[in-house]
C-alpha cells in the first residue's frame, strides 16, 4: 500500500466511529423535530408544530450541505486493477441472460497484503463457466474503499497472461472487508437517535400529554347552589359556586408550602381546570371551572400542573427588583391563565406601592420571560 492510501485507509477507519456519532446527533434531531410536529398538533400549540416543521427542513438542509463539502473534499482516487482467486460463486435467479452473480474474491493487490472481500456482477449464463472456483480473474478495486470490488470481464492483454500465469493462495476469512455504511449498527444508530430525539420532546410536555382531558366536566360538589367545607391543610376552607371556587387560608398562602396545599383543597372540591387562576395573600380563587364556560378552542389551566413552589420567588422579586417603592409592605396578586394568542400559560405577578405599581411575567415553569417595572 502506497503512503497515500495507507493515510487514508487509517484516516476511514478513524472516521467510523464519528461517523456513527454524527448519524446519532442528526437522527436525534429529526425524532424531535417530528415529535414536535405530533406533539404540537396533539396539544393545541401552533408554535411547537411549526417550530418542528422548521427544525425537520433546517436539519434537512444542514445535513445536505456538510455531506455535499465532505465529497467535495474528499480526494479522487482511480480504481486499480488487481488479480483475485474466487472462492466461492453464487448465481441467483433472472429472467434475462445476464443473471446476478455473488461472489467471493480473495483480491490480490500489488502494493498491499491480500485480503477477501464479496462482490456481485450480472455475468452471462454462457459465460459462467469461465469463472470456476479457484480460478484467477482480473477486479477493479478501490484504494480507499477496498470493499468495492468489480470484475473486470475484458482485461487487455497483460493483465489476461498475469491472470493466466498467477497461482494465488486463500486469504484467511479473518480478512472479509465489508461495506461500513451496510452494517446492522447504522441501522441501529439511526432508530436509536430517533427515539431518543422524540422521548426528549414527549418528557419536556409530558405534562400537556397527560392530564386529563379538560374538555370532561369535573367533578360537581353536592348540590347545585353553593356550599362549602374544609379540606386540604389546616387552616385551609373552600367556597364552591357555580362558576368561581375560592380557597381561604388562614396564614399567608406564600409560606410553608401553602400554595400547594391550597391547591391540593380546591382539587379535592373537585376543581382541576380554570380559565384564570387568581392568588393574594389568604386566597386562592379559580374562575371559569365548567366547561360550558370555555370558549370554542380555548384550554383551560390545569392547577396541577402549574410550579407553586417558584411563586413565592416570583413576588419577591417583583417586590424588590420592579422599582415600587414600598412593596413589600404593599399588596401584591398573581394572575395565571393561558396567552390567547399561543395558548401557553402565563403567570403574572402585580405589585402595588408607594410609587405605583409594577409587574412581571414567567411561564408555566415559573421562568420569568419579560418584566414591567415601574
């Protein structure tokens, strides 16, 4: 083997392993990419599915141009000739003359050990017999993909007295050399990075997949009119009417895991959805809990679901970091529904001082995404 093909025989092998990484990453990418398109879908969420669509023709594109540089900057490499014995000839069925042939070669090269390699060619039924077992022919090889083997079937006239003249010995079938790119592990890289791409996008909404569905009643308290009663913590005591359910507490809503106690008491009343969701200090109140209520297409809050234990975070930052002057002492609110435009809950915390008044807003992971101070 020259210098050169050695180089990049080394660099190939080298290369595989990456290969398979690269495969991996980018397989990734597209799960996810149509995960988010199905999950965008399913939920209601424009912005995922479209975003998804995005992503699918971005990876699509990228993919495209870092394969187009990577042949473009791959060196040229002529195919060479060499003798090669067969051990071993398979014709397969045809309806033509020319019939498939797969064979196994032990390839011969002048300037590298031999070594076997599988190769198949369509030969003519006449010509088969020119081609036992144990006999020498002339291929065409690859330096730098010595798999890709060729017969050539109209060697010129030296090459037809090499092959004539040369007795070769079996290489070991240690020496086999195979197509990476047909192996079983790239298949496997790809399904693999696929669904590890689309479970990261299930596990990130998984919240939005699998509550239950707010278009089912919940649950009615005893008796159409009001009534009321104690659950939850103590201290805790809901109010239940036929559009608004309110839960009392006795100490501030924003110490000792209150807030999700509170909730915990207006889900025993049987309230798991709202269209707001309204907190101050001793209250909690959820507005618009039946779904005669909803408007065509609009998804309700899921209380469940939303980060109670950031909010206490989120007032006091408001407190001291919007510019009101006196608001911790000040009153304070926190309103929660969804964003009519994309349906993603928001959660707003207002503060009134000395000064005026301030706010902020966060998600529906308690992440603050803009601000409105004084």
């Amino acid at each position: 083997m020259t210098t050169t093909d050695a180089a990049q025989a080394e660099q190939g092998s080298g290369s595989g392993a990456w290969a398979l990484v690269r495969g991996l990453l980018t397989c990734a990418l597209y799960g996810a990419a149509l995960a988010a398109i199905v999950v965008g879908a399913t939920i209601g969420k424009p912005g995922l599915w479209i975003g998804g669509i995005g992503a699918f023709l971005l990876v699509s594109a990228v993919s495209l141009v870092l394969g187009v540089r990577r042949q473009a900057r791959k060196p040229v490499v002529g195919r060479r000739k060499a003798l090669a014995m067969i051990e071993s000839r398979r014709a397969t069925s045809g309806e033509y003359a020319d019939v498939p042939v797969d064979f196994e070669l032990t390839v011969a090269p002048d300037d590298r050990p031999a070594y076997r390699a599988k190769a198949r060619q369509s030969i003519n039924l006449v010509d088969i017999p020119d081609y036992p077992v144990r006999g020498v022919v002339v291929v065409e090889y690859r330096p730098d993909r010595p798999w890709d083997v060729k017969l050539v079937t109209t060697p010129d006239a030296r090459w037809s007295r090499r092959a004539a003249d040369a007795s070769l010995d079996s290489a070991p079938e240690s020496t086999l050399i195979k197509d990476p790119d047909k192996g079983s592990a790239c298949c496997f890289v790809g399904v693999l990075g696929v669904l590890i791409g689309a479970a990261v996008v299930v596990l990130l909404f998984r919240g939005d997949l699998f509550t239950d569905d707010p278009a089912k009643p919940s649950p009615s308290p005893a008796g159409p009119g009001a009534s009321s009663g104690s659950s939850g913590s103590s201290g805790t005591s809901t109010t239940v009417s036929q559009s608004v359910t309110t839960a009392d507490v006795s100490t501030s809503i924003l110490t000792d895991g209150q807030l999700r106690a509170t909730s915990d008491a207006l889900l025993k009343a049987g309230v798991s959805t709202a269209v707001s969701v309204g907190v101050t200090d001793r209250r909690m109140t959820a507005r618009g809990t039946k779904p005669d209520e909803w408007a065509p297409g609009q998804l309700p809050v899921v209380l469940g679901d939303l980060p109670y234990e950031r909010m206490p975070a989120l007032v006091e930052r408001a407190r001291t970091g919007l510019g009101v002057t006196g608001a911790g002492d000040g009153s304070w609110k926190i309103d929660i529904a969804r964003d009519a435009k994309t349906g993603a809950v928001v959660i707003r915390v207002s503060v009134t001082g000395g000064n005026g008044s301030a706010s902020l807003e966060a998600d529906g992971t308690g992440r603050i995404i803009r601000t409105h101070p004084r």
